[in-house]
C-alpha cells in the first residue's frame, strides 16, 4: 500500500494538460523499461478531459502506440457504440486517431455481445482475459498496470464501486457485474479493489467544487467500503490529481503537492 500523494492544479484544464503530459512520460519509460505498457482508462468528464489533452499533446507521438494496452476499469453495460459506453468517448476523445494495435483494446463487453444481457458472463469473460494477459512475473490474475486512473465520484466512488454495495466489499474475484447501481444505467461491468490495487500506480482524477467533499472524505481515513476512493492504492504510487476546487475542503496538513 502506498501513501497518497497530491497534486493540485488551477483548474481542470491545466489538470488535464498535466496529467497527460505524466501520462506521456510514464507510457514511454514502461516501454523503454518492459517494451510495452499498460494503462486502464477512466471515463467520465476528467477522465475524458483528459484523453482528449493527451490528443492535443504535440508529445504524444513520442508512444509506441502499438506497444500499448488498454484496459477499462469499468463500463456501462449498454449496447455497442452507445454514446453513454466508456469506450465510445475514449475513441471519440483519442483513440480512433492514433495507431493503436487492436488487439490490444480490451474494451469491456456490451450488452448486446456474446454475453447478451447477463452482465455477470461479461463480467467473469473480462476477468478471464486478464488472467490471459497476466504473466507470471505479475501479482495474481490480472497484468501489472503501469498506470489506473480513476475518476472520484462526488459520493466517493470510484469505477463503478459505490458505497457500501456488494462489488466494493468484493476481495477474490477481479471483475463483477453491478447491479442497482446508483446512478445511470444501473447496470455496470467493474474492476473490483484487489485488481485495482495490482496497479503499479493509482491515478485518481477529481476536479470541480462537487469533488470537494468527496476528495476531504477519502483522503482522511474513511473506511473503503463506506468511502471506495479510500481503498484505490497502487503498490508503488498513488496519486491524487485535483484541481484548486476539488481540493477546497482538503486539511492542510496533506500539504504540499507531492514532486513529479
């Protein structure tokens, strides 16, 4: 478990822009390190915000975008191509504009996918394509992700981990279908904690004033399952970016922002 570490930015612009310029660095030291890199996306307005900084970046050419792979934490279980699904927005926001290698887009299945609308089959299908891409030099059965982002939810979710719910008190499996979820669509696929936390660094991403709270509440020693940003940590990193409004309510004793 690693200590938080905070950064904060002006505003959600700059955080984008900064954090994708980090994100830059750290894919191309993975793959001059490994020769490959693996990072699992978020969705949601930060987490969109920022793929579409990185396809702005004049850096950006500097990844091998073939040596890449990309995995969600999770999705809306919702038809293929809907504008709501987490993939949809990434590829709009980047990913249709650089030279990824297909096969390395491991896009959470739909609800109209081989699983059809039992988002428990999609939900063990994923698990069991980490377990694939797992090697024996990572920790269980998922890939040791250089870089998982997540967005913070204003009730302290993260993925779709919510508050006291079944998936945030799961501790075995790494992948679980969501149901009842409390805010649209009800229905979700999620990375779990123990998979998030095989992450060599955790990214959690909070800008706005209606962050505030959430952020004040996971950085000061809430319980995971009463507040699940508490309990996203990587095994080397974990990182806090925020912009000035979303870390309004943070004591200052988290002070200073941690270095590049």
């Amino acid at each position: 478990m690693s200590t938080p570490q905070l950064v904060v930015h002006h505003d959600k612009e700059l955080m984008a822009q900064a954090a994708a310029a980090r994100l830059i660095t750290k894919i191309v030291d993975a793959q001059a390190s490994r020769g490959s890199a693996s990072v699992v996306l978020t969705g949601g307005r930060n987490g969109n915000g920022l793929l579409a900084a990185l396809a702005a970046a004049p850096a950006r050419d500097a990844i091998d975008w073939g040596r890449l792979d990309l995995w969600w934490g999770d999705e809306r279980f919702l038809p293929e191509g809907d504008p709501d699904r987490n993939v949809t927005q990434a590829r709009e926001a980047l990913l249709d504009s650089v030279p990824l290698d297909p096969k390395r887009v491991h896009a959470m299945p739909a609800s109209d996918g081989p699983f059809g609308t039992d988002v428990d089959a999609a939900a063990a299908s994923y698990a069991e394509e980490l377990a694939r891409a797992a090697g024996p030099e990572n920790h269980g059965a998922v890939p040791t992700f250089d870089v998982l982002m997540l967005g913070v939810g204003p009730d302290t979710h993260v993925a779709s981990l919510f508050p006291e719910l079944p998936a945030v008190r799961e501790t075995e499996r790494t992948v679980v279908g969501v149901h009842g979820a409390p805010k649209p669509p009800p229905t979700r696929v999620t990375l779990t904690l123990p998979a998030i936390r095989a992450a060599r660094e955790v990214w959690l991403l909070a800008a706005g004033e209606d962050k505030a709270r959430a952020a004040a509440i996971a950085l000061s020693g809430a319980g995971e399952i009463q507040a699940p940003a508490a309990g996203a940590y990587g095994r080397s990193r974990t990182l806090w970016l925020l912009d000035a409004a979303a870390a309004s309510q943070l004591p200052r004793s988290l002070y200073p922002p941690a270095s590049a």
